[in-house]
C-alpha cells in the first residue's frame, strides 16, 4: 500500500513477499494438479466411469490447496490479537479434520 517513510533518506524496503516466491509456485503448481484432476473426475463421471483413486487425488489437492490458503491466512493473522489467532488455528484444524475424515472412512469401509 501506500507507506510513507519516516525518514525521507531511507529507502522504503516492501516486507509482503514480493512476488508470491516458493509459496506462489507451489500455490500454482498445486492449483493446476486440482484443475486437471477436477477436469478428469468430471469426463469420468459423465462417461459413467467410478475410479475411487480419482475422488483421493482431488482430496490431497484439496488438502494442500487448505494448507496454503491457511499459512497465507496466518500472515495476516499472526499480528493480530491472541484470540484471533487461537480462532484460526481451531478453525483451520476443523477444516483439516473434515478433509482427513472422509479419506479415512472411505478405506474403512471398503
């Protein structure tokens, strides 16, 4: 954003990341994995063909997917107060487990 320097002599130094970095590439690198596997579950279900390996696939995409969004998130809220950021924790932990827990039923039921 807009920052102004306190001391007009120093050189404003942008402490965001930049471009996205390591982080970026793999936030693009997973997202293109999903778009393929999503865009391969759906002609398999049009077609009428179950692969279940297809359906695991797009939920470790989905889970990496959360991971990222998550320690975006907690850049942001890691300069908050303390309750933020016991609520996103918790909150991304919640989200995980909703994740983990149909992979894990859809083995032990089989």
């Amino acid at each position: 954003m807009c920052k102004r320097n306190k001391n007009p002599e120093e050189p404003y130094k942008d402490r965001s990341g930049g471009n996205g970095g390591f982080l970026g590439f793999i936030a693009f690198l997973v997202t293109i994995f999903a778009a393929v596997l999503y865009l391969v579950a759906l002609i398999l279900q049009f077609i009428k063909v179950n692969v279940p390996v297809i359906e695991t696939m797009r939920s470790v995409a989905s889970m990496f997917t959360i991971c990222i969004v998550g320690i975006l998130g907690w850049k942001f809220v890691r300069a908050r107060a303390m309750w933020c950021r016991v609520l996103y924790v918790l909150l991304v932990l919640a989200v995980v487990v909703c994740v983990i827990t149909p992979i894990i039923l859809q083995y032990v039921h089989r």
